[in-house]
C-alpha cells in the first residue's frame, strides 16, 4: 500500500507540492459596493429629502440592483411594521399610502404577521 501512494504521489503534480502551497488563498477585497447599503442609503436620503445623496448611493449599483434592494428594504419594513402594529401587512402598506382598506387579509399576511 504504501508503494501505491508514493506511486500516486510522484505521478500526481498536485501530491508533490508543498504543504504551505495547498493552504487556501486569502479572501480577495470585495469587489463594487453592496446592493443593500447602497438601498438602505438611497431609501434615507429620499426620506430626508436629500437628492445629492440620493443621487451618490444609486450611483454606486445598477438600477436593477437598487431596485431589487429597494424592494428588499421595503418588504422587511412592512412585515416588522405590521408585527408592530399587530396588523396585516396589507392592511398597513394601504394605510402607509394613504389608501383605503380594501380587502380582508390574504392567506401570506396572516402568515407573515403571526410568525413574529
């Protein structure tokens, strides 16, 4: 068996390498910004009614990353909004608008809501 190994060994170029050279690469630096932090940026600068840095933050992703992280921020302000309040989320994202109640609560809004 052991003749097999050092067989195996001498063929193989991975098996003759040092062990220092098979330890795993450090982390690389990320690369471009976080979709989320420039989402959560762009939604306070809007809130604060800062164009300048509304502008800044959208600059850092591409709109369809902003959107999607935009969307993300939202949908987890409504579901802790609704827990709060003990509300659909539904019934909250209507009132946040301004919009009459409209409907009885889907089958998802009771999930989420009792799920805190």
């Amino acid at each position: 068996m052991t003749r097999v190994t050092e067989r195996l060994r001498r063929l193989l170029p991975s098996a003759r390498r040092e062990p220092e050279a098979t330890a795993p690469a450090p982390p690389r630096a990320r690369q471009g910004h976080n979709l989320f932090e420039a989402a959560a940026e762009y939604v306070a600068a809007c809130a604060e009614d800062d164009p300048a840095r509304a502008e800044e933050a959208a600059s850092r992703v591409s709109p369809g990353a902003l959107s999607f992280g935009v969307n993300e921020l939202a949908c987890r302000a409504l579901i802790a909004l609704a827990r709060e309040r003990d509300e659909s989320p539904t019934t909250v994202a209507r009132s946040l608008l301004g919009l009459r109640d409209g409907g009885r609560p889907t089958t998802a809004d009771r999930r989420l809501t009792a799920d805190g």
